[in-house]
C-alpha cells in the first residue's frame, strides 16, 4: 500500500510538473489539487468568501479554498506546491476570521486555507510545575478559548480589544488591548507553536526548541509558517469587572497621568484611552452602560466643539468575596488624578461581557447593515517622546471630527515585548498606540466618504514622516518593497534570511505583499 501511495504521489507531482511547464490547467485551477489525498476536502467553485475581510477593499479570488480536518492536510497541500517549485505560481494564505483590512489573508489565484475548519484535539487546560496553559488550534477564536479556559477558573493574560479573531490571526500581529502594558501583547504570552513550514514541514517550536522558528511566526505576518495549534498561557480568572471612564481637557496631563498608572504593579488591570473631538450629548450616551458619580454635574457638562481625552480603566475582581475592597482601591488610584471631576462613569460588568464588550456594537452594527462597509483603518505605534507632537499635528487640525470610529490612545511598555520576535515596534520604553478606527460610509461625498479619510490616513502618515516621529504601522500595509525594507529598518536583514529558512519560495502570505513567488 506504501508503494501504492509512492507511485500515486510520484505521478501527480510529476503531472503537475508538466501542467505547470505547458500551462496546463482544468478550468485555470492547477488539477493536482484535486487529486491530493486529504481528509478535510477543497473548495474549487464557490470562492468569494475567501476573496473579502474586514476591510472590505481588496478582491482577491483564490483558485481553490481548502477546509483542513487536519494538520496533515495543510502540510500535505503545502508541501505539494512546494514540490511543484517556482515554475508554478500557486500561493497558500491562511485564513483566520478574515478581520484584516487590506486583504492579507487573501491569495489571488491560490489556495486559501480557512483555517476556522481545522479540527484537531479538543482545547486542553495543562498544568504544569510552573505555568499553565491552553493548548488551542491556531484556527480557534479567542472567545471560545475565554469560555473553555472560564471552566477551569482559568484565563488567557493579554487580549486584543474584539475576541471574534482566531489565535493564528492576532499571533501573526501581535495582539494590544488595555492589558498590554503588564503582561505585554499577545505574543508574549505564548508557550509553545505547532507550525506548518512554507516547505510542507511540521514543527514544534519554543523558546528552547527551534526557537528561531517560533519568535520568526510571533509577529511574522504569516510569513514563515502557518499556526496549527498554540499553547497560550493562562492565569485565574476574576469574575467581575469595574469599569471606569473619565475625560480629560489636557493632553499632556492625560498622557502624563496614563503613563504613571502603566509604570506601578499595584494599578488598574487594563488601561486605555481615546480622543472624542467635537461630539453632541458625549455623556448622555454614555448612561446607557455607565452610572455617573455625580449624576446633576455630568447632566450639565457640555461636549460639543471640544477635544476631550477619555482615559478607559478596569479593574477585576471577585464577586463576594473582594466587593469592598475593589472599591477603596479604586478610589485610592483616582485620588491620584486629575481628571474632569464631573465626568466620572462607573459601571459592574462580568468579566465576560467586558472582555467581549465590542461585540454587542458589532452585532447592532450588522443589523443595521453597518458592519460590511469599508473600514480604512489606520493603526500607528508612536514613541512616547512624540507622542505630543503627534497630538499637536493631528488632533483638531488633521483631523477634525471623530464621529466615523473610535480614535484609541493608550501607551504600552517596551520591556513586555520580545526583540527576538518579527514585530516592528518604536526603540523607546513606552509607545502609544494610536488606532484610528473609521467606518466609510458607501457613495457619500462628505468626511465619511472613503476617499475622504484615505486623504486623511496619507496626511497623518505624510506629517508622522516629515516630522521624523519614529512611528511605525501596526497591522502594516505597504505596496512596494522600498517600504517595507524601511517599515523594518535594521531588522529588515533578519526579516529576509528567516523567509529564505522557511519559505524560500515565497508561497505563504502573498496578501501581505512582501515577497512575490519566485517564477
Ligand atoms: P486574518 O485576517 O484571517 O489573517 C490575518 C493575517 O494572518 C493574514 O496574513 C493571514 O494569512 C495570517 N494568518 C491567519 N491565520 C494564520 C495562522 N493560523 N498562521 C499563520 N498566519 C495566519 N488587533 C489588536 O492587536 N488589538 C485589537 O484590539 C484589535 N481589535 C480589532 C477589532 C476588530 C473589529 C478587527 C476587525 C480587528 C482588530 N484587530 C485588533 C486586528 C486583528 O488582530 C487582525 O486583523 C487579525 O489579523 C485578525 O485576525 P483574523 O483571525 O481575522 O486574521
């Protein structure tokens, strides 16, 4: 039967070779696809939903789609195509929940792995002598991991803001939201990889074994091996959250009061922040989630015409049995700002519904049609050395109204992040996120018209260069290889070498636009 299998294998690889040498193809898709042995199955005719994401801009459709049961199906497909060699022009992207924006998890003419498919073991809680940890497929959602992990009084440390994401997705990024600047973002929190190699290869990887391989995928863009199963590390889980908002006149006391509440270890456990430029009735829509703490002086604080700073705080605990002592330790924490006394908002969530808080706008957003409009979102990582010169630039004059999306605003600690891994980050200990995430709405003309903030994304980025911040693009996009080699700067070398180790024909990723296949 082994033979069998040898002679099955040489015979479509040698086919192929040919198909690929006279261009040979049934209806344009590359037929030894179709003949690869695999328990899951492909895809070849309905396509179109690997050709959309978030961003809702790029088009791209694959040749095929593969649903992966296993492991083996995705090494099995690679390694074909690897096999074919640079003659054939077959590409794999992996997709997660295809959350990106500029088409990164697409692969024009290629195989698109849906990564949501993927079966494999069951999630599993592991304890060891000194950690534990969550062994998931890098297709799972980070949802369901904080539902499996909650079981065992258990959760993941480090989230992105939205858990409607797959592990495979925020690791091949980074993964920021507010507990960033304890417990470092997402890639930092990781224990172990099962990755499958541009060349078809399996691999375990960690910090001790093929460890170059592992801090290559953290923050890799998908570059170097797709994600099959993660071990994320957990720590127990509260089950209540205080949350807390207050608005700020002062950029440079916002920023200044944000960086001393990430600095101490006896602090709020998520921090964050954004800018609120020129907005109606601020406050009034908040009491719907908040309780103001001085109900008369919040009714008569006025928003409108302003640029106002609102830090977004929480901290966790345990129902019954901390109730009393979550609140003298908040209150101690706000006696140390000075914050808009007034706009004060407190509100007792459960840990769940905070953590998975964006998704109650994502589902009203969806029934009103509003989610599948095009998102040309703009996220920046600015050294806090700059960060007000950024402000000066940007907020109120670049930028006039926030009305089409949140604008985020929070600093981050350096020294959470690993320099071993693929992510570009600022060379300074603390850097801010700034996330402009804005909603296009379809055939206005106005400042929510597509090309309307596309100017104002190229503004921001044209001032961020002229001035010589220091920024960087997180979820990078880039056209042209000058780009990316100064988006990497020093590490651009290392970038190169780790795609020649484990992708050397460039198959994995092309929506990233990076590396072209080699012909
Ligand atoms: P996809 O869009 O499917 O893929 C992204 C890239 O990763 C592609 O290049 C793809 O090929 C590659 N990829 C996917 N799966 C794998 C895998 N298993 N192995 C290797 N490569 C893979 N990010 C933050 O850091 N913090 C936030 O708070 C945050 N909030 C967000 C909120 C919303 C509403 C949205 C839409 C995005 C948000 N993001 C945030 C960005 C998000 O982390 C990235 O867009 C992420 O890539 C989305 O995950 P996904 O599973 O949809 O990945």
């Amino acid at each position: 039967q082994t033979n069998m299998l040898s002679i099955r294998s040489f015979m479509i690889l040698f086919l192929s070779c040919i198909a690929v040498r006279m261009n040979l193809c049934f209806t344009g898709i590359p037929f030894s696809l179709r003949m690869l042995y695999i328990n899951g199955h492909f895809e070849f005719e309905k396509v179109e939903f690997a050709a959309r994401d978030f961003g809702n801009r790029y088009q791209y459709y694959p040749a095929a789609i593969l649903h992966p049961s296993s492991v083996s199906d995705i090494a099995m497909t690679i390694k074909h195509i690897w096999k074919m060699g640079p003659g054939s022009e077959l590409t794999v992207a992996a997709r997660g929940h295809g959350h990106s924006l500029h088409g990164q998890a697409q692969a024009h003419r290629g195989v698109v792995i849906n990564m949501e498919s993927l079966q494999g073991p069951q999630m599993q809680v592991v304890h060891t002598r000194s950690f534990t940890y969550i062994d998931v497929s890098g297709g799972e959602l980070w949802i369901n991991i904080l539902q499996e992990s909650l079981k065992y009084g258990l959760t993941p440390k480090s989230w992105t803001d939205y858990l409607h994401l797959t592990v495979g997705g925020t690791l091949s990024n980074a993964g920021i939201s507010g507990q960033a600047f304890r417990h470092g973002p997402q890639i930092s929190n990781v224990h172990q990889l099962e990755v499958v190699t541009g060349k078809g290869d399996v691999v375990n990887c960690s910090k001790e074994q093929n460890s170059d391989l592992f801090y290559s995928v953290l923050g890799g863009l998908g570059q170097f091996g797709i994600i099959t199963r993660a071990k994320i590390l957990l720590e127990p889980a509260p089950t209540m959250v205080k949350w807390i908002r207050v608005l700020y006149f002062d950029f440079t006391t916002f920023t200044r009061e944000q960086e001393l509440l990430i600095s101490g270890e006896n602090t709020f456990d998520y921090i964050e922040g954004f800018v609120i430029i020129n907005r109606t009735g601020l406050l009034n829509n908040w009491r719907s989630s908040f309780d103001p703490q001085d109900p008369v002086q919040a009714s008569q604080f006025k928003s409108e015409g302003k640029i106002l700073y609102c830090l977004e705080l929480a901290k966790y605990f345990h129902h019954n049995k901390d109730n009393n002592n979550v609140d003298l330790e908040i209150k101690r924490l706000l006696s140390r700002l000075s914050y808009i006394p007034s706009t004060l908002f407190i509100s007792e969530v459960t840990y769940v519904e905070f953590l998975d808080r964006v998704q109650v706008s994502a589902v009203k957003l969806q029934s009103k049609g509003l989610w599948e409009v095009p998102h040309p979102w703009l996220n920046l990582l600015i050294p806090k050395s700059k960060i007000k010169e950024f402000a000066e630039g940007v907020f109120g004059n670049i930028l006039k109204e926030t009305s089409n999306g949140p604008v985020l605003i929070y600093p981050v600690n350096k020294s959470k992040w690993d320099n071993r891994t693929s992510v570009v980050i600022p060379e300074e200990d603390i850097f801010y996120l700034v996330a402009f995430l804005t909603s296009a709405v379809p055939w206005s003309r106005g400042n929510d018209s597509l090309e309307y903030i596309l100017t104002q994304n190229t503004r921001i980025l044209d001032f961020c260069k002229t001035a010589n911040l220091g920024a960087k693009q997180y979820l990078p996009h880039y056209t042209t290889r000058k780009e990316w080699q100064a988006h990497f700067g020093p590490m651009w070398e290392t970038y190169v070498e780790r795609k020649r180790a484990y992708d050397p024909l460039a198959i994995l990723a092309p929506g990233q636009r990076i590396f072209k296949k080699a012909k």
